[in-house]
C-alpha cells in the first residue's frame, strides 16, 4: 500500500481510506439499537487494515464508531488516521466538547487524529466551533481539524478562524463523475496544502459497470480501481470507499498499489469532462 503526505500534518497515510457510512436506513436503525450486518462490516473494516490502508473514516452520525472500535482494538492505534465528524447540531463550544467526548468513548480511544464538522451550521458562528476545536487540540484529544460539505467560501471562513492551528482537511463528494469540487476547492485544497478526503468515490457504485474504464483496466486491474486510483494519484486527494465487505474492500485497496501512466489519466479526464 502506497503512502503519502495528509496535508502538512507530517502523518504520512494510506493513499485511500475506508469509509463507514453506510445507509438511511442502517443509522435510523442504529439509533434504536439494531445494526443489521455488524460483524460483517467490522470484517470489513478489518481487511482494510490487514490490506495496508491506515486511514479510517467515521462520524457520530453513522453509527458506526463502535463498528471501528472493535476493528481497531487489536492494531497498533499509532499507526493508524482515526477521523470522526460532529453533527451540525453539535457546534456550540460545549455541545462540541460533549460530542467529542461520546465519540472517544464509543471509539475506544484516548485520541482522534482528525475532527470534522460534518456539516455547516449557519445559526451557529464558525469562530465558536473552531475555537472548541483547538482547545481539544490544545488538551491533546485531539491532533487535526476538517470540514465536511463546506462551500469554498465555508472552508476560507473556518480556515480565517482558527487562531493556533490550520485546516487541515476538507471532505466532499468527488469521483470521475462528479468533478465540481475540480472548479474551486480543489485548486484551494492544492495551494493550501489541504488534504481533500473524497466520498462516494465510486459515483454512488455506477463506476464499477462503466465500460469507458475498460481501457485502464487492463493487466488484471478491474473497473473499480482506475477510478479509485484516479482519485488516489492526485497529490491531496484520498477516496474513502465504503468497507461493507470484506471483499470489496480488498478490491478497493488494490487501487493503493500502482499507478495510472499520464496517458492514462488523459483519456479519462477526457472521456468523464
């Protein structure tokens, strides 16, 4: 599994993650107690690992921390990039701490490596969520900070708030087939040196079936690692696929050991435009 630099952190991770949003319906069902397919997932999340991949994403909203936990429980918790998101009705300074707190507990761990705000909060100052987030950072719970769903304005602002720490991550829906974020935040995200944690990196699972990937599949790589490797190869982007498989996951983390030529990645940008 290749590695490279997550933003100006000094953490070198895996080149793509896994994620662990599943459905609607799994968190609705979470909240009353009922995960269907736990142990599968936590399998899957677990040959992640075994793979090589060190980065593993969350939220408290997913109901799927304690899934990480119990996959987690057994590596070396320094090795991995353990992130989590806060809710965006969490983002008063002390609703913020509170939820942290939760998190680390169903997580089962005295760290998290990144905090995002998952998604903005217009009722709620942006100065008040991010200076919550640095005195963690300050206690040492806490290494680095992110936003997710944040407008290129958004980013600039919660970036313009913090006072002893920088941004650094930005998460967004992003794949061969949804390349908006290309126009504004990436651009920013490259000359900021922020990483840009990709979901739904697969076009919402319609990439696998795409034939106009045939081409840069050839020596035995499927569909659904040139895309993934598309994404991957780019200087601060890291897809996180969803690990609900075993299986698929250790297709996907075959996307982390090689890479398109240049040729490659010109066909593609051109067929996907």
């Amino acid at each position: 599994m290749q590695l490279k630099d997550f933003a100006k952190t000094g953490r070198k991770v895996s080149v793509l993650g896994v994620g662990t949003y599943y459905d609607p319906a799994w968190i609705a069902t979470g909240f009353l107690g009922w995960k269907r397919g736990a142990r599968e997932k936590v399998e899957a999340i677990r040959a992640g690992l075994d793979a090589g991949i060190t980065l593993v994403d969350t939220a408290e909203i997913y109901q799927s921390e304690p899934l990480v936990a119990k996959a987690i429980a057994e590596k070396n918790r320094d090795e991995i990039f353990l992130a989590t998101k806060v809710w965006s009705n969490h983002l008063h300074r002390d609703e913020l701490v509170s939820a942290f707190g939760r998190s680390l507990a169903r997580l089962g761990t005295k760290y998290v490596d990144l905090y995002q705000v998952h998604f903005p909060n217009p009722r709620v100052p942006i100065q008040e969520t991010m200076s919550a987030m640095e005195k963690l950072v300050e206690d040492g719970k806490l290494r680095h900070i992110g936003v997710s769903n944040f407008s290129l304005e958004q980013i600039k602002d919660a970036q313009a708030a913090l006072r002893k720490t920088e941004l650094s991550a930005v998460q967004l829906d992003y794949s061969l087939l949804h390349r908006a974020v290309e126009n504004d935040v990436l651009p920013y995200c490259d000359s900021e040196k922020i990483a840009l944690l990709a979901y739904y990196p697969l076009g919402h699972g319609k990439l696998p079936s795409d034939s106009r990937l045939d081409q840069a599949a050839g020596n035995g790589r499927t569909r659904a690692q040139v895309a993934l490797q598309w994404l991957a190869g780019k200087p601060n982007v890291f897809p996180i696929p969803r690990a609900s498989r075993a299986e698929h996951v250790w297709e996907n983390a075959g996307a982390g050991t090689w890479e398109l030529s240049e040729g490659q990645r010109e066909d593609l940008d051109s067929k996907y435009r």
